[in-house]
C-alpha cells in the first residue's frame, strides 16, 4: 500500500533520502527522473542523482533556475549532473515549476515498475528539518502512469504539461478548473441536503476565483475550515457571505509548509496533497501537482492532522476584520504534540 509520511516527525533523511540513495546504488533501476527547485548549497539528493548517472542510469532532471534566491545553486547543481551524464531541463518560458515529485523505475521479474514520491516540500535537506511537510510514497500504476506522463511532457516539450488522466492534477491548465469543480460539488451536496464540507492546509489563499467560489460555497451551506499560514484575502465569518466559513493560522517553531485538500463528497471524502498553494502564482503561472491519497488509513492520517490543527490551542482565528486574534500564548500545540507522538 501507499507509505504517507510527516516531516519531520518522521525523518525525511531516513526516508526520502535513503530511498534516493538506495536507487541510485541499486543495479536493477533503470531510471531516475526528479523535479528540483531549491535543494540548497549542499545536497545529499542531488549527489545521489549524481552517483546515478555515473552508475550508467538515466537521469532526467528538471530543475528550476528562476527559483528566486537559490538561483546561483541551482546553476551548478546543473553543471554538475550535466557533467555527470545526466539529463537537464532548465525551465519552461513563462512559468516556474514548482512541482515536488520523482519518478524510479525498477525491472522487477521481467517488466518494469514505477515507483513515486510526490512531497509538499522541496527536495533540500536542511529545509526538511525545519518545515512541516508531507511525503507520499507510491507503487500504483494509475500514480505512476500519470507522472511518467508528467515526466515525458516536462522533458519532451518546450509547453506547459496540458493535464494527466488517472486523477492527478496538474497547473497552469488542468488544476484550477478541477478545484472549482470540487468546489462546485460540495454546493450541489450541500443544495441537495447531504453533508457537505471542504478542509484544507495551504501556505496561502488569494486567487480571486477560488475566493468568489468559497464565498459561493458557504452562502449555499457548506461548512468550510481553512488553514491558511500566511496571506490570505478571503474574510470569513461576514453575515450572507462567509459566515459558514472558519479561518485560522498556525505559527510554531517549525514553518508550516504542508498542503492538504479534503472535499466531503458527498460521504465519500477525497483528499489531495502536493505542492500547490491556492494564490494565482501557483494556480496559473507554475507548474504545479496534487495527487489524490486514496488508502484509507492515509486518509486517516490527513483527517487527524487537520482535526489537530484546527484544535490547535495556540492559533491564531482570522477575524471578518482581517485582524488576528491569538488562542493563546505560545509556539503551536498541534507541533508540541506530533513532535512527542502524541
């Protein structure tokens, strides 16, 4: 089944790392495909990328140089695995890819085999000690035949990826329809008396589309609960508009930085992780990935993140004012207790 992981409560070293690096060791992958876009001065990812391509496996990166602030690593991380044999993408005119996924194929009895990591972070090893993030890992064939398509547009074409068809969702074309869609389905639940509700962990909300579609949501009786760490243009608790509508933000010693999409669906929730934010940067001017969590007991694992940090004692409540009112002092209780296992 699916492996979901929270960093880092859960060691991205001892995970990610070490999955990168026993493929790159290992004689029967074949190929080693990873989107790149901050990885840092040092990078234990990117060397094992490197030991790939010497190891004679073909490693396709895609790697962002307009990553603002980590331009000049970039370019010789790119020097670097050029050198090395691999295969560099620089970056699609007029968009940035922001996506976090990488793509492993294994021969395993005679065929081949992907396997799938798709994270909310970047793929630098110091951030992952001091970011909340989520890694999922995967082996379906739906996943895999999505991102192997994913793959073949970013390094085949010099177009943005038009859209994938087994259920991920990419940007700038395919992903913002999809959310409004899942957006517009909550409100015909909602007209049609089932339990309609949307829950989502994000980095920041300010596309006016997605805003507008909210508000329309709550004026039709969804209940909607947001966590929203930094900007966020949406006013909620306003009589006729946003009064279904519940936004918080959770500060702590560790950058909030996961995002997590949960639609109740009419009984049948879907949840959705990966890089997106819900800003018009993200949404129509990157590249970027959510991919559907379908194994039950992940999708648990997103339902009691979320219930935490909604219950989180020290948030902060976003007023319809647009101030911010604490709960209480302090670093975050919902960190406190998934840093102690609680």
């Amino acid at each position: 089944r699916d492996l979901l992981l929270h960093h880092p409560f859960v060691s991205f070293e001892h995970t990610f790392i070490r999955f990168i690096r026993e493929a790159a060791a290992d004689p029967d992958v074949t190929a080693i495909k990873m989107t790149l876009y901050r990885v840092g001065a040092s990078s234990p990812i990117v060397d094992a990328l490197i030991d790939a391509a010497r190891n004679g496996k073909r490693v396709a990166v895609f790697l962002e140089l307009k990553a603002r602030f980590d331009e000049d690593n970039n370019v010789s991380w790119a020097h670097a695995l050029d050198a090395a044999g691999a295969n560099i993408v620089y970056g699609l005119v007029g968009l940035k890819n922001h996506s976090k996924v990488t793509l492993v194929v294994r021969r395993e009895e005679g065929r081949l085999r992907r396997y799938v990591h798709v994270g909310t972070g970047n793929y630098n090893a110091r951030s992952a000690l001091q970011y909340t993030d989520l890694s999922l890992f995967s082996a379906r064939e739906d996943l895999g035949a999505d991102i192997a398509d994913l793959f073949n547009e970013l390094t085949g074409s010099s177009r943005p990826p038009q859209g994938l068809s087994r259920g991920a969702l990419v940007a700038p074309h395919q992903l913002l329809p999809a959310l409004l869609d899942h957006i517009e389905r909550e409100v015909e639940y909602a007209r049609g008396g089932k339990a309609a509700r949307i829950t989502a962990k994000l980095n920041g909300l300010s596309d006016p589309e997605v805003v507008r579609a909210l508000y329309r949501a709550s004026s039709a009786g969804v209940e909607i609960d947001l966590i929203v760490r930094g900007i966020c243009t949406l006013r909620p608790g306003v009589p006729g508009l946003s009064e279904r509508i519940r936004v918080i933000s959770v500060v702590g010693r560790l950058l909030e930085h996961s995002r997590i999409y949960r639609f109740e669906n009419g009984g049948t929730p879907i949840h959705l992780i990966g890089s997106s934010d819900l800003r018009p940067r993200n949404l129509r001017r990157r590249v970027e990935l959510l991919v559907p969590v379908g194994d039950p007991e992940n999708k648990a694992l997103l339902n009691q993140a979320l219930e935490m940090y909604l219950a989180d004692s020290r948030a902060w409540d976003l007023q319809q004012s647009g101030d911010y009112v604490s709960r209480g002092a302090g670093s975050s209780s919902a960190q406190e207790q998934l840093t102690s296992g609680r």
